[in-house]
C-alpha cells in the first residue's frame, strides 16, 4: 500500500536559504515518524523483539525486569528505525546499559520536580544560573546521549526524538491493542 | 560638541533633500530641528534625489537628538550633502568610524564643498557602484551605495570628521563596505563627529539600497544609523525625514545603529529576523544613540522583512557611548525591536563573535519554533525557558507513556505468545507451497494500518505482520494457505494458520527481515506485502 509520506510534515520554515538547508534536515526526517509505513515496519520490528524478550527473559519471571526489557528492545528497534542518523537513535545502539537507564530515571524523577517547580513558578527561587542552561542540561538527559550538547543540537535532537517517540507510542499502543483484542479472541474459542 | 553640531549640520543638509523620509522619520528624528536638516539640504538636494532618500535615511535615522548645536552649519552642510549622499546605508557600514556618535554616514561634515562634489560623484556613481558587500542581508541595496569609489574619497574626508564621534560609525560603516571603511576611519578622528552625524541620519530610515551604497561610499559617519536603516530597508526610504530628526542625534544613532550593523553585518544576507539584534541594545551609545536606535529599529523593523537586515556592523558599538546624546535617551534602545534583524547592535562588538552569537540566537529561535508545531499545545507559549519546560515535559510523558505501554506489552506478551504457539506450531516451519493469497496482503495492510477490527481479523493481523516478513518462505504460502481460509472463516483459520505463522514468526523473521521480503516468494501477493515493509 501506498505509504503516506510526510504526513505530518511541518511546514519547513523556508527562512533563508542556509536556514532553510538546516531546517530541511531537520524536518523530513520529523515527517518520516509520522508516516504509517514507518510505523509499520517499526510495529513489526517491536513484535518480533517482544517475542524475543519473552523467550530470553523466560527465566526472569519479575515483570518489571521483563517490562525493562521490553522497553529497551522497543527503544532499540525506534533507534534502528531511525537508521542511525540522529545523536540519540546511535547513542541508544551504542549501548544502552542499565545502569544508564537507571540514572535516567533518577534524573529524571528529580528534574521533574524542580522543573515542574520552575514552570509552575512556584515560590522556590531558582538559584539564578542559567535558567535556559540548566533545562538545556535537562532535556539532554532525557534525550539519550545528548547530554552535553550546546542547545542548537540538542534542540534539533530533541525534535527528532520527540517525533520518534510518538510514533513508538502509537505502534505500541494499536500492539498492544491488537494483542489484547487477539488474546479476548483466543480466549473465547479456547 | 562637534560632534553634535555636526549632526545637526547633517540633518540640515539631508532634510532638504529628504524630506520623505524625514517626514516619515521615527520619533526620534523629531527632535531634531528640521530647519536644520534643511538647511544643508537643500543643496544637496538638487543633484541627489538618491541622496536624498540617502540622506533623509541617514538622518531620519534615530538622530532624533537635534544637533546639539549647529556649530558647524558649514559643517552641517557637509553633513548634509554627505547625507543625502551616503543615505544609503552602504556608506555607513564601510566606515568603521568608531566615532560612536558618528552614527550618521556621511561625514558631511569634513567639508561641504568637497563634501557636494564627492558626494554628488559618489551619489551617481555609487548608486550604479558595484554593490558594496554590506554584511546586511539587504545588502544589494548597500552595494551600489558604497559602489561609487568617488563617494568613498568623499566619504574618507567624512569620515575625518567623524572620526571624532564616530567610534560608532566605525561599527556601522565597517559593515557597509570595508573598504570604504578603512578609508573613513582614517580620517576618524577629525571626522568622527561627522561620520556619526551622517551615520545617524541613516539609522532609522530604510534607504532605498542604492542610498545605501551612496551613503557608504561617502559617509562613514552615519554608518550607524544608517546601516541599521539600510539593512531595514531598502524598502524605506524614509531617511529624509530621519536625517531630519536625527541630526542631532546622528551621533548617538550611529553608535546604536553601528552596534545593530555589526552584527548585521556578519550576517549578510542571513534570515532577516534576527532577534540577536535586538540584544544589541545600543547601551554603548549615548542618548543619540538611542534615538538612533530608535530609528534604526524602525527601519529594522521594514527591513527585517527584509531579512536579516544584516546591516553591516557598525563598528561604532564600541565608542557609541561617545556620541553625544542628545536626546537619544528617549528611544530605548531598538535592540527589542530588532529581534528579527541581524543587524549588529550599536554598542556591540562588532567581532565574529557577537554576529556569530546572533546567528546562533536566530538559529535556537527557529527551532524553538519547529518544536513548537512539535509539542503540542505550544502554540501560546512564548520564550525559551518555558518552552524548553513544555519540551521536557512532554518528552518526560512520552517516554512513561512508553513504559506503561511496554508494560502493557509484557503482560500481554504470554497471550501473544500463547496465542501464538497455540496457532503456529513451531513444526510449521518447513517451506510449504502456499499459493499467493492476493487478499492476504491486503489484509495485513489493514492490519497494520491499525485498524480496528473484529479480533478475529485482529489476530489475523498480527500474524499478518509475521507474515510480512517471511514472505520469502515458502512455509508461508503454506501458511497463507490456511489462512487463506482465515480469512473467510473466522475461527477455524486461526487454528491453522495461526499456529503455522506463529512458528513462521519466531524462527524465519529475523531471517526474513534480514534477507528481505519477497525475495523467493514467486508469488505476486510478496509485492503487496514488500510495500508494506
């Protein structure tokens, strides 16, 4: 079937010529997420990782191990669908250990707080440092391997993965959607 | 000061001519005594309609200060001359007066006389002159500007006088024409006052491009204030008015336009909006300064339609303080407005570095806009902090949607997998001569179109999606085969087929996604499914 290209597509801020060189880069590869074939492939790589976590991790019974697991593999095979081209999608390739993951999450929890924090304008006064730095450095740890980035590239990464992760989310979602549907359906036979 | 009456005397003469734009001038050019600009203008006036424009440009631009003082008629006259002359906001940029103050162009105030002639030589010439390389995006309008080599000769006299107040016009000029520039500065100290004078009749006005080149070409002085209105605009010509205004306040508009120019000038032909200009706020200039800057931003604001104004830099940023600000106070600096223009700030370095920062400020800007479309419900949003805070919470809710739904998976896994084995007997593997199943494909296209469908089809679907892969097996054809009959029947394929593919799916997918689809299927249907992976 014919795949819907860039669906999504932004329109490209055709500002000036250089400007509109770097934003074309930037933003087919954003459209791409959005296209179904792309989440096709992606859904059928994600199946076959599942299915593969579930026979390796047959020993591990904890479903949160399990659940890691399957998140890392879906994450590797976003990161393959990304064809290598961006920081994060190599950086996930390269070698995602858990104890990265881990601190991610730690990080993750805390910069919530205070980012919530600064954006709800609570009362806490920010300690002046670069407000815009220290979201920059934020952002760069949730972006996987982008954790020192000047702010152009980790904006342009940001972008990238962000269009990346919804479509994880949709492939994801209509999966598990299909397989509860299909597990209803095998049950009622049985 | 001299400076200032230089400016006034530069007003003067460019009112006359300009009187467009002075007219329109910003608010700024309001102060400036209009009898003055005209003054000089008139003369002027008679040969340079382009200068005019020039001129009133240069003028109009934030000089709003009313030369503090019309010492130099005589000089004045020169001012104005060069004025209507260097209106085009070329000139300013090639004279890095640094003679902050020398906001305006045109140095009319070295003298007069010469000052008519070369400007008049200049103005015909430049305006045909090779376009000068005004770092300003709307640079072309610069080129003709600085052009005229005669014009420079004059504006190197200029720009003797502006030498003096302008320190800022060095910034401004240096964008316009470097060349030219080099020549002005030369003569900055005697001339910096005029220079600046000059320069900040330009500032605000958006000079026609070939004013531009003019003014260059023969005033450094009002590189300020007129580079920043050159790189507005070539579209606006309105420097006669701002000449007018800004006659006295050419100093203080210069620098400010200086600074805007910089980085302007770096940016040559760069996307207009750059906010980086308005960083640039003329702090360096005095009151004139921000007059000038107001102007300059006026003119921003036409040329940053323009893109990128980059004005050439003035390099007046640095001595703006000098210029004397006269009433410049009452502009606050363009810088805000200059946002969208890359125009070098007055008072603003006009190094690498400050243009470069612009560009990196314009660049993280458009981003910040792309991610916005991105993020949903940004649209409102305005400044980076809370952006980059929606940003990070939306990635933040993406990725614990990830893992809710990963752990959605895990759990649903054993029923895929049951499901599966149930259906797919793992012996299924062998190659089986499966006929084509035109329908299938189609069917797996359904599928993982995600549309939701009976579960039966949903279980087809997801076989389906193993399907897609091993197409180039013959054990599923054979697979097809029966689930061929799945797809008319509902349950009974599944049993079959099914467990068939759910065999297929664990051995031969990776193999299959490896060697890709379709390879040995002779079947046409491999070319439905091929498509879809």
């Amino acid at each position: 079937m014919a795949i819907s290209n860039a669906e999504g597509d932004p329109a490209t801020g055709n500002e000036g010529g250089g400007e509109r060189k770097r934003k074309r880069r930037a933003d087919p590869p954003v459209a791409k997420w959005r296209t179904e074939g792309e989440q096709k492939t992606y859904s059928s790589k994600l199946i076959e990782a599942i299915r593969r976590v579930r026979r390796s991790s047959a020993a591990a019974a904890t479903d949160h191990s399990r659940s890691r697991a399957v998140r890392a593999a879906a994450d590797r095979a976003l990161a393959v669908a990304g064809r290598g081209r961006t920081r994060w999608s190599r950086a996930i390739l390269s070698g995602r250990k858990l104890k990265l993951w881990v601190r991610a999450r730690a990080c993750r929890r805390k910069p919530l707080g205070s980012i919530t924090a600064a954006s709800s304008s609570h009362t806490t006064p920010k300690s002046k440092p670069p407000t815009l730095e220290r979201k920059a450095r934020v952002l760069g740890r949730l972006v996987p391997g982008c954790r020192k980035l000047p702010l152009l590239t980790l904006l342009e990464e940001a972008s990238d993965y962000i269009a990346a992760l919804e479509m994880q989310v949709r492939a994801m979602s209509a999966i598990a959607e299909i397989l509860s549907a299909a597990g209803a359906a095998t049950a009622e036979p049985m | 000061m001299e400076k200032e009456g230089f400016w006034g005397l530069q007003w003067q003469s460019t009112g006359a001519k300009l009187p467009p734009e002075l007219n329109s001038g910003p608010a700024a050019s309001d102060q400036l005594p209009q009898c003055f600009l005209h003054l000089n203008w008139k003369q002027p006036m008679a040969h340079d309609a382009d200068f005019e424009s020039a001129l009133s440009s240069l003028v109009s631009s934030p000089c709003s200060n009313p030369p503090a003082s019309a010492d130099g008629s005589g000089i004045g006259e020169l001012i104005g001359r060069l004025g209507g002359i260097c209106n085009s906001n070329d000139i300013s940029p090639s004279y890095r007066y640094r003679s902050a103050d020398a906001s305006c162009y045109g140095t009319p105030l070295n003298s007069p006389p010469k000052l008519n002639l070369s400007v008049m030589d200049h103005r015909q010439q430049g305006r045909g002159g090779p376009p000068m390389p005004v770092n300003r995006v709307p640079g072309p309008h610069l080129g003709p500007l600085s052009a005229e080599p005669g014009f420079e000769d004059g504006a190197a006299r200029l720009s003797c006088f502006a030498g003096r107040s302008s320190g800022s016009f060095a910034g401004q000029f240096g964008f316009l024409e470097p060349g030219n520039l080099s020549e002005a500065s030369r003569s900055e100290s005697p001339k910096a006052g005029f220079g600046s004078c000059v320069g900040v009749g330009q500032n605000r006005s958006e000079r026609p491009a070939h004013l531009e080149t003019e003014m260059r070409s023969t005033i450094g002085v009002s590189s300020t204030a007129e580079k920043s209105e050159l790189g507005n605009g070539p579209e606006e010509s309105s420097l006669s008015h701002r000449m007018t205004a800004e006659a006295s306040s050419l100093k203080g508009i210069a620098d400010n336009n200086s600074g805007k120019w910089k980085t302007a000038a770096k940016r040559k032909g760069r996307e207009a909006p750059l906010s980086s200009s308005a960083t640039n706020p003329p702090a360096n200039m005095t009151e004139e300064e921000n007059s000038d800057a107001k102007r300059c931003k006026s003119a921003d604001r036409n040329g940053g339609a323009k893109n990128a104004a980059v004005k050439p830099k003035t390099e007046q940023n640095g001595d703006p303080g000098h210029r004397e600000g006269k009433d410049n106070d009452h502009k606050p600096p363009e810088p805000p407005k200059d946002y969208i223009h890359v125009r070098a700030r007055r008072g603003q370095a006009t190094d690498a570095h400050s243009l470069a920062e612009r560009v990196r400020r314009e660049k993280i800007s458009k981003r910040m806009k792309f991610l916005q479309d991105l993020v949903p419900g940004c649209n409102k949003v305005t400044g980076k902090a809370v952006m980059l805070d929606e940003i990070i919470n939306y990635v933040q809710s993406l990725q614990r949607q990830v893992e809710f739904l990963s752990m959605k998976l895990t759990t649903l896994n054993p029923q895929m997998d049951v499901s599966m084995e149930n259906f797919l007997p793992k012996d299924m593997y062998q190659s089986r001569g499966l006929m084509p199943q035109p329908v299938y494909p189609a069917e797996i296209g359904t599928v993982l179109s995600y549309a939701h469908q009976p579960q039966t089809i949903a279980l087809q679907s997801v076989m389906t999606s193993g399907l897609e892969a091993q197409f180039s097996l013959n054990s599923l054809q054979s697979s097809l085969r029966q689930s061929q009959s799945m797809q008319h029947a509902t349950t009974d394929a599944y049993t079959d087929a099914p467990s068939q593919l759910g065999g297929l799916w664990e051995d031969d997918l990776h193999s299959v996604a490896q060697t890709g689809f379709g390879q040995n299927h002779g079947q046409t249907h491999t070319g439905h499914m091929k498509i879809e992976l």
